[in-house]
C-alpha cells in the first residue's frame, strides 16, 4: 500500500491520479488532496476517498470545507496548505499536478521531510533541476516521472547509466497547427483561442494546451528531460509523432532503440509512478496495432515553431535563464489567452525577456525565484506594450 499526497486533485492530472487510486484500492490510499479553487469538486473528492488532511488555495474558502468535513479531517489552505500536506506524516509519495510554479518549494519540502515525488509539473524541475536533484541524492529520495515523455524514457531505461545513452527521443503530437499547408508561418497571426485549445491527440489543461501547440511544452520537457536522467542537453531531441502512440524513445550507445508505446492515457504513466517498481493489471489502457494501421514521425519545424530553439539555448546556458524561459511563457500564454497578444507573439515576448536578463551561474533557490519574479514583471510589461 503507498499512501499518497495529491497536490493539484481536481485538475486534469489529478483526476486521472484519482481514477488510478480507485481502480487499485488495495495499492493507492489517498492521505492528503489539495486544490486551487474548485471546492465543490475537492468536496466531492475527499468524502469519497476520506484522505487525513485537505488544503484549498484560497484561505477564504476553507472554512467551507472545515464545515463540510469537521473535526477528523486536518483542513489548510494557501502556499501553507502545500507544505503541510508535502511533509504529512506517513506519506511515501507526493505528487505534484499543480499548474506554474507553485510546485517548487512543496517539492522541496517533501524530499527533504524524505518523501519521493511523482513530477508532473514540468515547471519544478526546469526552474531548479540542479538544485531539486541534488537534494533527492542527497535525502535519498526518488524523483519520478509523470509526464507520459519522461515516463516513458523511464521505463526504457530501466536504470541503465546515463553513459549507455546516445540520445533521447521525445515525441510530440506536434499541436493543432502541425500541417506546414494547412497552416504556414504567414498564417499564425490568425490563430485563435479556441482554436489553439483544441488538441488533436490529448484533453489537458489551458496552459498545457497552449503550450502544446506552440511546442513550448516540449521545449520545456527537453530541459526537464536534462535534469531527470542527467543526460546533457546535446542528447535531447524531439521528434514529431502525430499518432501520440510511441511516447518517447532511448537509441543506446550501440545503435539500438527502445520505446514505450500505448494509446494515449495519462492513468498509465501516473499508474506506473505511484507502484514503482511494481506493474499492477489495469484494463483502462488497450493498443490495438492493427486498427492504428501506422506509425509516422517527422521532424520538427523550427522556423515555426522556435520555442525548441528558445528552450535548448537556456538548457545549455542553465543558472537562472531556464527559470527565465518558464516564467515569461506563463505570462506570454496568460496574455495570448486574454487576447493581448497573438499567437506568433508567444514566442518573440520570450525571446525579448532571455535577452534581457542577465544571467546568474550556479543560483541559489533565493536567486532562482528573483528571476523568476522579474521574468514575469518583464514579461508582462512587454505584453502590454504590443499593440
């Protein structure tokens, strides 16, 4: 039995980590849940699972569950919330689905209170990969890999050493506006909200959405992809997979490649991080190859889509420039999303914000969120400035 704490219950990671944990009872307890704002459906979810302890962003709004949940249960709420539940007692996994950066110091908190952490926050690990790893060595704690990507590198590795690789492949479904024809750089400008929201292969959240079919998402797992397997940023690609049925790839010093593949389902990937190193029967998830038919794969265009470049050149620069990358996409997509900026804007708002830092080799965590606060500030004046 794992007893697990849920950071990010009612987003769409979250509920999956919850039809996981209900189709393995005897595998998965619950101990801890938190959300942003959705109390209703954090209600819903802790008097069906009876977890120890909740928390909810907002501190106005734990009263409510104070009252929906009396006495028994440990109620928390705000940035407080998270770190109560990161280092609950009893805990042997805490996973992180929390959208942004809100992530980081509850990760912190858990490996060092030596908790393992399930990662599905990309945003953790390319801000403080360096820092956030070396703590996991030293508290003797496992970081483990949520994103369907990395879980897959994961499970083809297989704990081999990182000097047996020659490169890792991620895949990419390659977004809505995959098609060179369909949609050629000329014609960006024209991308709508609703239209970027619609994801070919995956239901996700906004942010992640977006990011997806900008390609910043898998800029920022390249990085992420660098810090979990300590592999350097020169053995990191992507490829374009639009079926989203191989999940990623390792070709090994000898030429030889191994893959995950699966009709795309999160409740694998988060199923196989929270039973690590055991594989339990689960019936959710059915490939059949012969109705997929084939498989293809292409190269990435990144005169489109330059957000690759714009993440590989901070990867290879490292201290506090991928922290910068992160922050100032947060706002680029929060603006494209409000309709300040369009699409093609995206990545040129945080092109202009990587020139315009200054960047700290070897950071402390202090320094790492300094950046991260004056991204945002630079990020975001340069977006009201666009007209």
């Amino acid at each position: 039995m794992k007893n697990v704490v849920l950071l990010g219950s009612t987003g769409s990671i979250g509920t999956s980590t919850i039809k996981v944990a209900e189709d393995l009872p005897d595998q998965i307890r619950l101990v801890g849940m938190a959300a942003g704002n959705n109390i209703e459906l954090l209600i819903e979810q802790g008097r069906k699972h009876q977890p120890a302890a909740l928390s909810i962003n907002d501190p106005a709004k734990a009263e409510a569950l104070r009252q929906a949940f009396g006495p028994t249960t440990k109620i928390h709420a705000g940035p407080e919330g998270l770190l109560k539940l990161a280092t609950m007692d009893g805990a042997d996994v805490v996973l992180i689905a929390i959208v942004g950066t809100a992530g980081l110091q509850p990760a912190l908190a858990a490996i060092r209170a030596g908790k393992d952490i399930a990662v599905a926050s990309k945003e953790i690990l390319v801000m403080a990969g360096e820092i956030v790893m070396r703590e996991a060595r030293q508290h003797g704690v496992k970081v483990l890999a949520v994103d369907s990507e990395h879980s897959a590198i994961f499970q083809c590795l297989d704990g081999k050493p990182a000097g047996s690789v020659r490169r890792l492949m991620l895949t990419a479904s390659g977004g809505p506006f995959r098609s060179r024809t369909e949609w050629p750089k000329e014609r960006f400008a024209e991308i709508t909200v609703e239209r970027a929201l619609r994801h070919p292969s995956w239901v996700m959240g906004r942010k992640i959405t977006i990011d997806s079919a900008t390609l910043f998402n898998k800029g920022l797992e390249m990085i992420e992809a660098r810090w979990l397997f300590d592999i350097g940023m020169d053995r990191v690609s992507v490829l374009v997979h639009p079926q989203s049925v191989v999940h990623s790839m390792v070709e090994f010093v000898d030429g030889s490649i191994l893959a995950q593949l699966s009709t795309p389902d999160m409740c694998l990937p988060i199923q196989y991080a929270l039973t690590y190193p055991e594989r339990r029967a689960s019936g959710r998830v059915q490939t059949d190859f012969a109705r997929l038919g084939s498989l293809t794969f292409e190269e990435p265009d990144e005169e489109r889509f330059p957000a690759l470049a714009l993440a590989r050149q901070a990867g290879e620069a490292g201290g506090t420039l991928p922290a910068v990358l992160n922050a100032a996409n947060e706002i680029a997509v929060d603006a494209f999303v409000n309709r300040q900026i369009n699409f093609p804007a995206i990545p040129d708002l945080v092109r202009q914000t990587m020139m315009a830092h200054r960047r700290i080799e070897n950071p402390t965590l202090e320094q790492i969120l300094e950046a991260d606060a004056w991204a945002r500030r630079e990020a975001a004046n340069a977006a009201r400035s666009v007209h």
